[in-house]
C-alpha cells in the first residue's frame, strides 16, 4: 500500500538520501533540538524480512518527494505496531487470513508486548516506553527465522548483544562470565541459553513479580528437566508448584545472570559457598527464620532415588518404601478381596451365623455388649479428625502438581498457613498417641495378673497366625471361618502400624520441621531421607486407612450398610459381638463375666448421631482417597 500524493517517492528516492553511504542528514525535532536521521543499509534491508516493501508503506505520513518533505498535518511517527494491527485486520475482513499466519503471530506477539514490563513508560521519558520494537529489532533491517527450527541459529547468538548492547549492560557483563555465556558467547554453541529463552522475547515480565519467579522455574526446567523434577520433590518445589514464590528457587541458588558450573570456585552453590547461599533465606534476619546450621551445605536439593553411587541413601530409603508399600498393598487388598468374595458366595448359599439362645444362657438378648469405654471412643474420634487433617494439609504439599493442590492451599491462605495446620494435626496426633500409649502403659504394669501373650493382649501371639492362616483357608472354602478372641489379628495389625506409623512419620517430620536442630547434629542428606519417609509412609497410612480399615469395619458385606458404630456408641448387640468375636464371647460366658459387660442398647437419638458421625466420616475419608489417588497418577 502507498500513502497519496507521494509524487516518485519509491526506495530508490528515498535512498538517495537516506542511504547509509550517504552524509547523514539533520533535522530540528520538535524541541527545535538537532538530531540525526538513522541511516538505512539497502543490503541489510534486501536481506531482511520487509525486502520488497516500499519505505512509503510505513511512512505513510510523507506527503511529497521534495527535499526535507512534510509529513501529514497531525500524522504520527510510524510504528511497527499500528502497521502490522491494521495488516492483520486487513487480511481478516479480506478473507486472506488463513493464507498469513505469520501476521497473526505477530499481533499475537504485539499483544504479549503491550502486557509486558518493556511497554511501560520510560522513567527517563515518560512519552516513551521502556523499550519499543525497533529498538530490539532496529527498523530496516528486521529479520527473525520465520521457521522456529532455525532459530537456534547464528541469529540466536546477536539475542545478547542486542538486550545487552544499549539497555542492560551490567546484565550483558554477567552473563558473559557464566556458563550459559560461555557457551553462546566463547564457545558459538547456539544451544546455549540467552536472554529471551529465560525472559521471552515479548511478554517480558518484571524479574521481581510472582509471575515472573514462579515462570523462571519452569523456564530452566525446559532445559533442566531432571533438575527440576528432582527439585519438585523437596519443599521449596512443592510450594513452588502450589504457586507461591516465598521458597528457594533456581535463581535463588544458582544465581540469574552468572550461573556458573558447581566446579567453579565462585559459584554459589560450590561447596565452599553453599552455607553462604542457604544463609540468604535460612538466617535469623528473615522472619520466622533462624541460621543454617552445617547440614544445610550437604543437602541434596536435586537427590534422586536412582542413582546408588551418588546418593545412595536415598536409594536405599526409596527401594525400602517400594517394597514395604507393594508388600502391605498386596496382603491386605488381596485378603479384602477374598474376604468379600467368600462372604458373598456364603451368603448366596444360604449359609448363615448359626442361632444361639442367649436366654438359655441366662443373657438378655435385648441387652448390648459394652466393647470400648468413654475414653477409647474420644480418643478415636480426635485421632480420626486429626489424621484426616494431616492427610489433606500433607498431600496438598506432596502432591502439589497435581490439578486440586493449588486450590486447596489457596482455600487455606497459601503454604504457610497450611503448614501451620498441619503441625497443630500433627501435636495433636502425637499428645492422643503418647496420652494412650502411658495410660496403657502404667495400667498394665500395675496390674500383675495381665498375661502380656493372653488372649486380652493386644500384642500377637501364635494364635494370630494360626487365625490368619485359617482366615485364608476359609477365603478358598478349604476350612471353618477362625474364631477371633477379644482383639482379630487384622484388629492387631490397624492398632500396631499406628506405633509404626508415628515414629516414622513423626520423627522424620520433627526433622523436617526443626532444620536448623537437625542440621547441626546430622548430614545434609538426613533431609532428603526424612522427606521421601515422611511423605511416602503417610501415603502408605492414608491408602491403607481409607480402603483396608474401612473395609474391616465398614464395607465387608456382614457390616452392610454402613456404618459400624462401635466406636462412637462404644457398645455392639450381642449377635453382633458373638459373631465378630466368638472365641471371646464363649470365654466370657463360660467364666460368668459376661454380665459385667452388658448395658442397655443405646437410646435412638444416640444411635442416629452415630450414624450420622459415621458416615460424615467415611464420606470424607473416600474424598480423601480419591485426591490422593488423583494426586499419585497425576502429580
């Protein structure tokens, strides 16, 4: 397109003057200063993208070919941004849009400009912003690869110079001396990173913006992408990948602009500089926190569970954790299955409980057994609450890529509140385990008449065995179901993996809690343990929690429908307890202690708020299941 009344004025016209051979021509600008009119390169220009268009297709404000020409009475000075906008709405309303995508890219990267930190107003001159395109991509003699393969080019290596040459000089130099510079700069490998790889070309946003931090880590991932999976395990990745930008990032530890190779002397994560590093969040200048202590500079921020030779800690923790979680998986979701298959298949062969006449043993059958007392059942209820807050507060954190885990950090008030919630779970886990485990504890060292292996005990014994075995012969048809004394092996089992539970999780989460203590008396890599232990046995109890306890006491087809109140009424009918607990029930009637044991049916309202309770707590429990398991198969 050509402006009107331009009279002979082609390039060839306008080179007269302007050409770069030519004596450079000044002007008064408007100020009444002199300035100089910027040459043009009819050989750069030929080789640019814009080859072929005539100069009056942007200077469309010239009005004629005579020596110093005016322009247009209120035109404006020519901008790649009006042009290329009124290009691509021209091939839109024409149809031809379909056959110019490069135009639509181009507004769409015009878009990405104007949202940028380059397109605010210039300090210095407030009618200009910080950068416009032609001082990124001079005016005449433009020319980026349309084909992104080819971008990674000799025109790639120009990308520093041209950031750094009139605008960010101290950034040019630094980048220079590091590794990525190096590269690009000494070595020619285009490979190398520049500015726009880590800043883009046009959105570029301010370095010190949440945005901006939280983009950077995915940015170096792109070339770093084991690092960065590696670096997504540990807790400054995982509040990263929540969206919050308080933590250590890439950045933070390898510097911005002089990134230098661990090897080198003055990089910041050499060993001889590492504490120096940490100490830049880890100090007790910033709030909340307190001094790295020695441990910190043998942390393994990017410790994988593959690697013997190199980390063989972690190695060992993490082949440990596979086979105890296949192995505990395997047995119980395996003796679930066959448990409701075998109750399903009696039930459609008529088999049912044989009747017993509790009259005839002088019992009254209206009467419930008294199973847990007050203190048991809060106890439970307390201990549910505060694990199913831990799960949901711990699995945001371990499973922060996944889709829910931001909006859930988010509904609590981001990162820090949900660890706060979490340690308060966690103290409240740890006081109901340490209260029952010392009143427990003082009761039976009193009591000398306790037989620690006797059917009372909640330690196993040979008859747990010998039941579970009968239990699997009775799954295959191949025996009589086992008759359980006062606590069932599997009962056995719940109660003891809590022992093994809190000591794994609570001790590796005291570490992890406390850095600076731990840090002082251990090794660095005692964090990368802890943390794989810690989220991996809380996954292993929360899986087991929600699918192989609730089966045991809920879901088995004996127990339908839920829920099984036991534990928030305390009491169970007879039948109920005679058939959970026959070898119980029969001791106790034959030793005439049963009356001891046996109270009125709790009152309807109780009953209903049990009900009530029980099932409010499973529905959590399964909506917990279901985003840990959206979690692990997608996180």
């Amino acid at each position: 397109m050509l402006a009107a009344d331009t009279g002979s004025l082609d390039n060839a016209s306008c080179l007269g003057c302007h050409e770069k051979s030519k004596p450079p021509i000044e002007l008064a600008d408007a100020d009444g200063e002199a300035r100089t009119l910027r040459p043009v390169d009819p050989h750069r220009f030929d080789a640019g993208i814009h080859a072929g268009l005539q100069c009056v297709a942007c200077h469309t404000e010239i009005t004629d070919s005579q020596a110093r020409h005016q322009k247009k009475t209120g035109a404006e000075r020519p901008t790649c941004i009006g042009c290329h906008e009124t290009l691509w709405k021209d091939a839109q309303a024409g149809g031809a849009a379909a056959q110019k995508p490069r135009l639509g890219v181009v507004v769409q990267n015009i878009e990405a400009y104007k949202n940028s930190f380059h397109a605010r107003p210039s300090e210095d001159e407030p009618g200009r912003p910080m950068a416009a395109c032609e001082d990124c991509h001079t005016s005449h003699d433009f020319n980026v690869p349309a084909d992104v393969s080819q971008r990674r080019s000799d025109w790639h290596a120009t990308v520093p110079e041209t950031c750094g040459g009139a605008c960010h000089e101290d950034q040019l130099e630094s980048y220079a001396e590091s590794a990525h510079g190096q590269k690009v700069l000494d070595e020619g490998d285009t490979k190398g990173a520049v500015c726009a790889d880590c800043h883009s070309a046009h959105s570029v946003l301010n370095t010190s913006s949440e945005k901006f931090k939280l983009a950077a880590v995915n940015t170096c991932g792109g070339c770093h992408d084991g690092k960065l999976a590696s670096y997504a395990d540990t807790y400054h990745g995982q509040v990263n990948r929540l969206g919050y930008a308080h933590t250590a990032k890439c950045a933070d530890c390898h510097g911005s602009h002089r990134i230098l190779g661990v090897a080198h002397p003055k990089s910041m994560v050499h060993p001889n500089n590492r504490m120096k590093t940490c100490m830049q969040c880890h100090s007790d200048k910033k709030p909340g926190m307190r001094d790295a202590t020695p441990g910190f500079a043998s942390f393994a921020p990017h410790a994988t569970t593959n690697d013997f030779a190199k980390y063989p800690q972690m190695y060992v923790a993490s082949k440990f954790m596979i086979g105890l979680l296949i192995f505990v998986f395997a047995f119980f979701w395996a003796h679930s299955g066959l448990w409701y298959y075998r109750e399903w298949k009696d039930r459609k062969q008529g088999k049912t409980i044989p009747h017993i006449d509790l009259a005839a043993l002088g019992i009254d059958p209206r009467k419930h057994f008294r199973r847990f007392t007050w203190g048991w059942r809060v106890a439970h209820l307390l201990f549910a609450l505060a694990t199913m807050t831990l799960v949901l507060t711990g699995s945001t954190a371990l499973f922060a890529e996944s889709p829910w885990a931001p909006k859930v950090a988010d509904m609590v008030g981001g990162p820090k509140i949900l660890a706060l919630v979490h340690r308060v779970a966690a103290s409240l886990f740890i006081t109901i385990f340490l209260i029952h485990f010392i009143y427990v504890m003082q009761k039976l060292l009193r009591d000398r008449s306790f037989r620690w292996f006797g059917p009372d005990s909640l330690l196993p014994n040979w008859k747990d065995f010998a039941d579970c075995w009968g239990m699997f012969k009775w799954f295959f048809g191949k025996g009589p179901r086992p008759e359980f004394e006062r606590w069932a092996y599997y009962e056995k089992f719940d109660y003891w993996a809590v022992f093994w539970g809190v000591n794994v999780i609570g001790w590796s989460g005291l570490m992890l809690a406390f850095p600076h203590i731990t840090a002082n008396y251990l090794p660095g890599w005692v964090f990368n343990v802890a943390t794989l232990v810690h989220g991996e046995e809380a996954f292993l109890a929360a899986v087991f929690l929600f699918t192989v306890h609730f089966f045991n006491n809920h879901f088995r087809p004996d127990k339908l429908p839920p829920p099984d109140v036991v534990m928030f009424t305390g009491t169970q009918s007879l039948d109920e307890f005679r058939h959970d607990h026959p070898a119980h029930f029969k001791r106790m009637v034959a030793a005439g202690e049963i009356q001891k044991y046996l109270i009125d049916r709790p009152s309807r309202p109780f009953h209903i708020g049990s009900v009530v309770l029980g099932l409010v707590l499973i529905g959590i429990g399964l909506g917990l299941l279901l985003l840990v398991g959206v979690g692990f198969f997608t996180g």
